[in-house]
C-alpha cells in the first residue's frame, strides 16, 4: 500500500531536534528520519503493528510545534487514519520526516 517511507533528497548531514512531550525527552536526528524513528532513539515507546507499514495507524502522534517542519498529509495517510479511526489532528509517525525543529506529542504517552 504505502512501502518504504519516501526518502527524500535531504542533506543528512544536517540534524533536526525532535522534542518529546510530556517526558521533556529530546533528540537530535538526521534530516529526514521519521518520527517513529526519532521516539525509538529517544527510547520512548511508541505503538506499532505492521512494522512501519502505514497500515494499522497506532503510531499517531500530535505534531504541537515546527508543523512547516513536515510535509502535508496525503490522502493515502488520511485514508488509513479514517479507517483506523486515529485523530484527525494526529500524524503517522511513520510516514512523517522532519526537515525542522518539531515538538510532538501521543495519546498514550
């Protein structure tokens, strides 16, 4: 349905803060390394059941500062939200690749 989370051409090179609330956890990451990545890194746990997939929406998390840091959602993103009922408001971490300072957040966290 969706593979590979799309990696696109960014420089690497350069790290991005990933903030984590409400643990005040905090992590520098490459460019382009997705959300789910970033919590695992910060050793927060983050639900999951397709390995990443963008298929079972349970790694929704609320993006509460740096949303120009991440690209809009898609449809196919919205569809599976829809279909596994994830807030509206949420994204899937997954499929989500900062390419700026963000501040996020999870229901379950």
């Amino acid at each position: 349905m969706f593979g590979a989370a799309p990696r696109l051409a960014y420089d690497r090179s350069v790290e991005v803060l990933v903030r984590f609330r409400p643990s005040g956890r905090s992590v520098r990451v490459p460019r382009g390394t997705t959300l789910l990545e970033a919590a695992q890194r910060a050793k927060l746990p983050v639900a999951s059941a397709c390995g990443a997939e963008a298929v079972c929406g349970r790694c929704g998390m609320r993006i509460l500062s740096g949303n120009e840091s991440v690209a809009p959602q898609g449809e196919a993103e919205a569809r599976v939200k829809r279909r596994n009922r994830v807030e509206a408001t949420d994204r899937l971490a997954c499929r989500v690749a900062p390419i700026g300072d963000v501040e996020v957040t999870a229901r379950y966290w």
